[in-house]
C-alpha cells in the first residue's frame, strides 16, 4: 500500500480499507491474527511539504490472558489525527 503524496489534491482524498479489500491485511496479521478491521481515514495537503492525516480504526487484537492463559480478543477503537 503506497499513496502518492504528489497526487493528492488540494481538498484531500479520503481512503478506506477493510478485511474484505485486504490492503494491509498482511501488515496487521500478526497483530490482529484473523479478526476484521475497518480502517478509514482522511489526507489532505497543509502546504507542500505538511499533510493532516485524520481517521479510525476499529478491530480486534489477539491477546493471551496473563492470569488463566486462555486466548481473548481486545477490542480496539480508536480515532487519530
């Protein structure tokens, strides 16, 4: 997954990946394991060299309880900017 920053125009481009698309499914698998995401998120141009990225993410991570040891799923969601 690479964005040409050159390329994005003056208002921004919006972007949206999911488990279904797979972009960056490969990227995250060790982290998330076979959990779905839903990553969307917003760039857009500050001056020629700065640009605001904003969004969220949603998804669950692989985690192993430290006290009875049993695999659990931790929900993430969060927002960035």
């Amino acid at each position: 997954m690479i964005i040409n920053l050159a390329e994005i125009p003056e208002e921004g481009r919006s972007y949206e990946y999911t488990t279904e698309s797979g972009e960056v499914t490969a990227a995250i698998a060790d982290l998330i394991g076979e959990n779905k995401y839903f990553i969307q998120f917003h760039l857009r141009p500050l001056n020629s060299k700065d640009f605001m990225l904003t969004g969220s993410l949603k998804t669950r991570t692989k985690e192993i309880c430290s006290y009875c040891g049993q695999g659990i799923q931790f929900p993430i969601q969060l927002k960035f900017n």
